[in-house]
C-alpha cells in the first residue's frame, strides 16, 4: 500500500516570547486553524481515520491528549480518533512517519499527522520527568553538544558564521519569493516567520559573543518558535475517492540513536541509514530539508554525504525561521513536498535530531 501527501498546510513560526505574534494563541488553537484549512481545501473530515500529533511537551495546555481534543474542538465526527506522540524535537516529524507506516500497512486509510508547540505559552522542561541520563552520561545540553561536534570536526567560528548567514539569506529570498505561501495559514495576523532577520551581515554575526562556550552563538542557533504543521496522508484509493492528487508518496522513516552527549548527530545516522535502506545515494536526492539544530550539524552533514547548495535547506532553516520542537518535523517536510513540487525533483528527505540523542529522517518521492 502507498501512504500519499495530499496536503500540507502550517501555521507562521511566531517568535517564543510574550511579545511574539502567537504568544497569545492557545496550541489548541493552533491546531484547529490547521484542521479547518485542511477542510477548507477539499477534505471531508469524515474520513479521516486518525489525527497523530507530535508534541515534545505535554502539560498543561498541552496536555491531555491534545489530538483528540483538537478533534473535538474542530467539530471533526468523534469517530476521528486522536493520538499525541513524544519523541522531543522530531515529534512532529515522527508522527507523519507513523501515520504514513499505517497507511502502508493497511491499518488505515485517512491520517491527518503533524505537530505543535507553544514554546511561549509551555516552556522547555514544564512537563518535568527523570532526567537520569546524567548521571551515567554527564549533563546534556543541546548547545553544548553542538560545541563539541564543531570542536570535533575542526569547524572555525568563520565557517560556522558564513552558515549562519546563508540561511538567513536564503530565508529572506524564499519569502520573498513566495516560496512558502503553499503550505502558509495565517494565524493572529501573523503571516510570515517571525525570526527571519534580512539585514544580517558577515560583521554583525562575528561580533557576536558565544551562548555556550564554544563557536556557536545567537546567530548561529536555533531560535525558539511557537507553531503548528499538518500532513493528510492517504491510500490511493481514499485520495481518489476525496478528489485530491496526490503530491508525493512517503517511501520510510528511520530513527536512529546517537550518544546523548553529542546528541544531535542522530539526524545524520538516520538519513544514511534511511538512503542505504531505500538504495537512493545522497547524489539522487533533490531537496533536504535538514532541521538547523545549529550550523555544526549542517556543515557536518553536509561534507559527510556531499549535499551541496542546490539541494540543502534551500529556502532557509530553523536558524532562521525558529525550532517549535514538536512542529518543526511537520513543518520543515511541508516545504520539502512545496520544494520538489516547484523544481520538479523526484526524491527529497527531511530530517530532525533531538534531544537525548534520537533522530528521525523521512523519504518522500513526488508523485507523477
């Protein structure tokens, strides 16, 4: 059984603070805007088997289940079941990937799979719970852990920042350019990505101070996003019976481990291990959307499996647009099925680290 993209829509990267454009919109909310797009575009939300949600913190607003509370806030049929799915930065996109597993395995038919996260309104760590790996590994910080990979693969603090900015250049363009109106909802008056910084300079990232103790810093980060991203995802035979082409087919996911320490080299092992599976060489990939848990990962990555310019992040990543934890899986492989639409490529992937050391990577093919 093929598992189709039929749609991809998301919400606007608002920036985590009380003053960003979303900081005032519930991640209930977010959802729902989503749903009733996803309606507004042709689907019959009857149909729908499931909706599988990403999320990296579930406590309060939340909490409790928030798929099935969204289809219940949706006024979606209650026959439309509600999953919400924890694997830290790749929630999202390990959502897509397990509604996607359903399809192709005849379990359903219909999935709605994506994420959400209000950083604003639930902070980082809210949700508590044991974090023992500590104890065994040494303490873990994601900031950190991308200093070492720098220090490890002999990345200068130039190279670093001429990544930083590339993708704030390249973020620039692409909304310049219309590139991600396909998939955009607007949400509060908010229609753009709130953290894309046009006028950054080569001198304005070199006088930046580090935020780790090493060669990263603000500029060459992740900032933090409040965000929702939706994929419906169907069997041919639901697509043709909804009336929606189909605009690419998930081929599989691999989520690989990394040492929690270096905990951001899981999205590199899960893209060589998901290509060595599917028998696609890195040359036969198109667009990469690779999520920017910062610019060492990149470079690594980069060098490592040869993606060059013309495919990798080309539209900007998370470096520029902000990481909303759990959305961001859904969002950055919205813009990977918008991109191989535009060029006409044929294979793309998407990737996410995350924290602990667990990554997710995602191969799709466009559809003829």
């Amino acid at each position: 059984m093929t598992a189709s993209v039929l749609l991809t829509v998301r919400t606007p990267r608002g920036k985590a603070s009380p003053r960003g454009g979303l900081a005032s919109v519930p991640p209930l909310e977010l959802v729902t805007t989503l749903l009733d797009a996803l309606v507004a575009r042709g689907l019959d939300p009857s149909v729908v088997d499931q909706v599988i949600l990403g999320c990296a913190s579930q406590t309060g607003e939340q909490g409790a289940n928030l798929a099935r509370t969204a289809v219940l806030a949706a006024d979606w049929p209650v026959s439309v079941a509600g999953m919400t799915v924890n694997r830290f930065c790749s929630s999202g996109l390990d959502a897509v990937a397990l509604g996607a597993a359903l399809i192709r395995a005849g379990e359903a038919e219909v999935v709605v799979a994506g994420g959400v996260e209000s950083v604003s309104r639930v902070p980082m760590f809210t949700d508590g719970g044991p974090l023992w790996t500590e104890e065994r590994f040494g303490a873990g910080n994601m900031g950190i852990a991308a200093d070492l990979v720098a220090a490890d693969e002999g990345f200068s603090r130039d190279e670093l920042d001429a990544y930083g900015l590339r993708t704030q250049q390249l973020a620039a363009a692409a909304w310049k350019d219309g590139r991600y109106d396909a998939s955009l909802v607007p949400v509060a008056g908010l229609a753009h990505d709130e953290h894309v910084r046009p006028a950054t300079s080569a001198e304005a990232l070199a006088e930046l101070p580090s935020s780790f103790g090493g060669l990263h810093t603000r500029g060459t980060s992740p900032s933090l996003a409040d965000a929702a991203g939706l994929v419906l995802l169907a069997s041919p035979a639901a697509a043709s019976r909804l009336g929606l082409a189909p605009r690419a087919n998930v081929l599989g996911a691999v989520t690989a481990g990394s040492d929690p320490i270096r905990m951001l080299l899981s999205g590199q092992l899960a893209v060589s291990r998901l290509l060595e599976r599917h028998g696609v060489r890195p040359s036969e990939v198109d667009v990469v959307e690779f999520a920017e848990a910062f610019a060492a990962l990149c470079l690594k990555i980069r060098r490592d499996l040869g993606f060059g310019d013309d495919v990798f992040n080309v539209n900007g990543g998370t470096i520029a647009m902000g990481h909303a934890f759990g959305a961001t899986g859904a969002i950055l492989l919205a813009g990977c099925v918008d991109e191989l639409t535009r060029r006409g490529g044929r294979y793309g992937v998407t990737a996410v680290s995350g924290a602990a050391g667990s990554g997710t990577a995602v191969l799709v093919e466009r559809a003829a």
